[in-house]
C-alpha cells in the first residue's frame, strides 16, 4: 500500500488484481464466441511449430494451436469452478448459518459429515463419484461442489456462532423479527468480509482441482480442450516443445493469480474504508 499525492492510500492488489482479472475475463469471453483457430482441427503440416505471429503459443503434436485451446481450456475452468463455489457456497451458508445459529444436536451430526468428507483426500471422492455418476462438466461440477460444502460450512458457523449473542441480533429478537430475516439479513452481511476470501480460495481450489482431474484422466475429456490435460500431453515434449508446457502452465498461473490479488485488494479496501 503507497500514499499517493493526495493524501490517499493506493491499493497496488486491487489495481493489479483489476486488470489482470480484466485481461483473464476478456480473454475467456473471447473464448466462448471464437478462437484464432479450431481447437480441434487437426494440421499435420504444422505440427511442433514453435510460438510466431500466427500461433502465439506455438502448437502441439497435433497441429492444434495452443493458445486457442488455452483459451476454450481457460474458459471451460472458468466455469467450472464459479459454479461449484456457487454450489458449495450456497449449500455452505444454509448449513453453517443454521448450525451456528442453533447448535444443538443437528449441528454436531452435520459438522461430523462435514470432518468426514474433508478426511478424505478431494480428488479421490470426486473420482468415485464420477466413476459412479459417469464423466462430463455436469458430473465435474456436482461432484467438486459437494466437496467444497464443508470448507464454506464451517467458515459460516464460526461466524454465526460468534454473532448470534451480540447484543443487536437480541434486540431483533425482541422485536419479534423472523428467523430466516436475523440470518440471512442481520447475521449474513457481517460474514462477507470472512466469506469473500474463502470464495476467491475455492475458486484458486476448484481451477487447480478440476486441472488435475483433467490430468489423471477423470476430467474434461477429449477431444474437448482442458488445461490439465494439455499439461499432461505436454509432459512427453518438454525438451523439443517447451512452448506447449509454458503456454498452458502460464494461464492457470494466471488464472489463479489474478483472482487472488484481485481478492486481496477488496480486503484491502474494506480494511481502509
């Protein structure tokens, strides 16, 4: 944080995590209308060419441009995990909330669920759901939203738990204003400076989990592009097409990157404010 000419502190995470963040969306919006090239054409004449004006990120052993698959692979994770912490969001904040706000014995069966679920490693229930439900981006999403239900729960329940006795939460008891109002009208806003970073943490977890799905082989599957299993196939040319590691490595990094300073600055800001 530097102290600009008048007087006010410059937010470096939030302007850098803005415009990078800008550039991401930009570039995934892109995506989802029209690429430079097919992502699924095939050019044996252009196999291995290295990174030129015509293919920024060179291509891989299929003629395929790789900055175009980057971005369908950036798009597609992009989606992806917006909508698993939308899931587990808000699946998280109905049990927390009423688990922190009630305790009880429903609060102590539910928080055991949740410390079962998270004692198992994510990627090894996500392959038995999957392996059950069968693969796809729906099946992807359901099985990572379940997943990320406990992390989002238990932030929420400390939260209501520690506010639920405040003295104003009892003074809107007393004036006889409903349940579900105190919760998610009273209770829920003073959560958000906890929640929103644990949303831009999932986020960073659902892009790296679906990644590394995609790269066992559980994930997004081919001929559609995914950023995990470009990385996987990349693996076998690191030495003669280093290009095609780098250029889909670097746009996870960036993906991640972004949304964590852009996180960043927004707490910044709030701290300021």
């Amino acid at each position: 944080m530097k102290q600009s000419k008048y007087g006010k502190k410059r937010n470096g995470y939030l302007l850098t995590g803005g415009i990078l963040s800008c550039l991401v969306t930009a570039l995934i919006v892109c995506g989802f209308f029209r690429t430079p090239y097919s992502t699924t054409a095939m050019n044996a004449k252009e196999k291995m060419q290295p990174p030129s004006w015509q293919h920024l990120f060179g291509t891989d052993n299929f003629g395929r441009d790789v900055f175009s698959r980057v971005m369908e692979g950036a798009g597609t994770s992009f989606l992806i995990a917006v909508m698993v912490v939308v899931i587990g969001c808000t699946a998280g904040v109905l049990i927390g909330s009423l688990c922190g706000y009630f305790g009880g014995m429903a609060d102590l069966i539910l928080m055991r669920i949740c410390d079962t679920i998270t004692a198992f490693p994510a990627i090894l229930l996500a392959l038995v759901i999957i392996s059950i439900a069968g693969s796809g981006v729906t099946n992807i999403i359901l099985a990572l939203g379940i997943l990320f239900i406990p992390s989002f729960a238990r932030v929420v329940r400390t939260q209501y738990a520690g506010i639920r006795d405040l003295n104003y939460i009892k003074a809107a008891r007393l004036e006889g204003i409903g349940t579900p109002r105190i919760l998610y009208a009273h209770i829920l806003p003073n959560t958000l400076p906890i929640l929103v970073p644990a949303m831009t943490i999932g986020f960073n977890n659902a892009v790296l989990a679906e990644a590394s799905m995609s790269f066992l082989g559980i994930g997004i599957q081919p001929p559609k592009a995914s950023l995990g299993s470009m990385l996987k196939d990349s693996q076998n040319y690191l030495t003669s097409a280093p290009w095609y590691a780098l250029g889909t490595g670097f746009m996870i990094v960036l993906l991640i990157l972004a949304f964590s300073l852009l996180s960043e600055g927004i707490q910044q800001s709030a701290k300021d404010a």
